[in-house]
C-alpha cells in the first residue's frame, strides 16, 4: 500500500506561488466545510462570544 498526500495538504515539491494558491484553497474548503449548513444567525458573529 503506497502513501498518498491528503487532498488538503499543500503540495511540498511544487513552487512557492503553487504552494501558497494550494494552501489557500485548503483554508477555503476547511472555511466552507466548517460554514456548510448555517444560516445567517450562525454566520453572524454574536456579541456574547469571548475573543480568543
């Protein structure tokens, strides 16, 4: 069995500007999965969140 990279992984042998549009586009999907489903409520940012 042969080890692959994770889709999501940005790829390590490519060039620099490959590696940070590969990198992007893994926070935009890792954005989308975790927004998938809310609503606008739950996109509102709330007052009574605590910054981090």
């Amino acid at each position: 069995m042969s080890e692959q990279t994770p889709a999501w992984d940005p790829p390590l042998t490519d060039t620099d500007a490959e590696q940070i549009a590969a990198a992007l586009d893994r926070q935009r999907a890792t954005f989308r999965w975790k927004a998938d489903g809310l609503d606008t409520a739950g996109l509102t940012p709330s007052a009574s969140a605590s910054p981090s």
